[in-house]
C-alpha cells in the first residue's frame, strides 16, 4: 500500500477527547470520508490506525457504516479489507423518489472497479440534514441485467391480482362490527 495521505484538519487527541460522542462519531464519519476521497488507491483499518491512533474497532466500525450506506466500497483482498471512495460523478436528482418516510437518493459513481449507480436511503436528521441510512451500488455494464431483475421481481412477486388467486379474498372486517379496541356506550 501506498504512503496514507491525511487531510490537514485533524483534531489533536484532546480536542477529540473533548467532544461529545455523537460530535466523536460524526466527526469520525467526516474524517473517514476524507482520508478516502484523498488516497484514490484503497486504505485499510491498519494504515488509518497507524496514522490517527484513534484504535482499531472505532475506525472498523464508521469504515464499516459508510460502506453499508455505499459512501465507499469495501473489497477483500486476503484477510485485509480496502475501503475505496465511491466519488459522486453526477448527481441524479431528476431521478431521486421522495417516499413517504424514506429519500432515495440516485448518483452515478465512480471507484477503483469502474462507475455505478449508488442509490442511498435518507431519512431528516433532528439537525435537519439528510443523511444515508443504507445504500447499493449497481456497476453500470450490468444495469440492463439489474433493471430485468426488478422487473421480473415485480411480476412474479408483487402482482397481487396472482396473490388473490393464490391466496384466495382476504377477509375483509364486518363495519357494521365495532372495533374491539373502542368503548361501547
């Protein structure tokens, strides 16, 4: 591995110390970000350990989380994780789906193994931000491929006209029936 390449605001041991800990993990999550979208090669837990002395298990954990929310991709390489930054080459904005409690929010992205679509589930924060719950990336050859897949998904598995079929009327409650819940005068 390459020489590890740290941005130049990184707080001293007792300015960390300090902060809360929801300030410690976003901090972290922030920090981590940075050092990924500064070393294009891949960093592992061991080189960011190395660097920071912050410990093992805290930078496992946030390196852990932005790949689950598919900030960065995770590849396995022996018995050594590399986290390469997943960079945000167009926004997808027109494309992005406001649910009734989830954001899902579409990119294309580009890493080490080529470009994706990255689509990230965000929810408001108590701040007011939005941030990534969860996320997937999709390489774009096999987008085609993963479309066909939803697609099938959708006619095999969600049509419920075959559902009725299969499963026969649900059984609709009687209105004329109180709910056993309310108070009977």
């Amino acid at each position: 591995m390459l020489k590890l390449v740290l941005p130049q605001n990184i707080l001293v041991k007792e300015q960390y110390a300090a902060l809360s800990s929801i300030q410690k993990g976003e901090y972290m999550t922030n920090l981590l970000k940075q050092i990924l979208e500064l070393n294009p090669n891949g960093i592992t837990i061991s080189q960011v350990d190395k660097a920071l002395k912050l410990g093992h298990s805290t930078i496992w954990h946030h390196l852990e989380n932005l790949a689950a929310r598919a900030e960065c991709l995770k590849m396995e390489r022996g018995d050594t994780a590399v986290y390469d930054y997943n960079k945000v080459i167009h926004t997808l904005d027109d494309c992005d789906i406001q649910g009734k409690f989830y954001f899902y929010d579409l990119d294309i992205v580009e890493n080490s193994l080529g470009r994706f679509v990255r689509i990230q589930i965000k929810q408001e924060n108590a701040s007011g931000n939005m941030i990534a719950h969860s996320g997937v990336i999709v390489r774009l050859a096999f987008f085609d491929e993963f479309l066909n897949s939803l697609h099938k998904i959708k006619e095999l598995h969600m049509n419920l006209e075959k559902d009725k079929e299969f499963f026969g009327e649900i059984a609709k409650p009687n209105p004329e029936e109180s709910h056993p819940n309310e108070d009977k005068k």
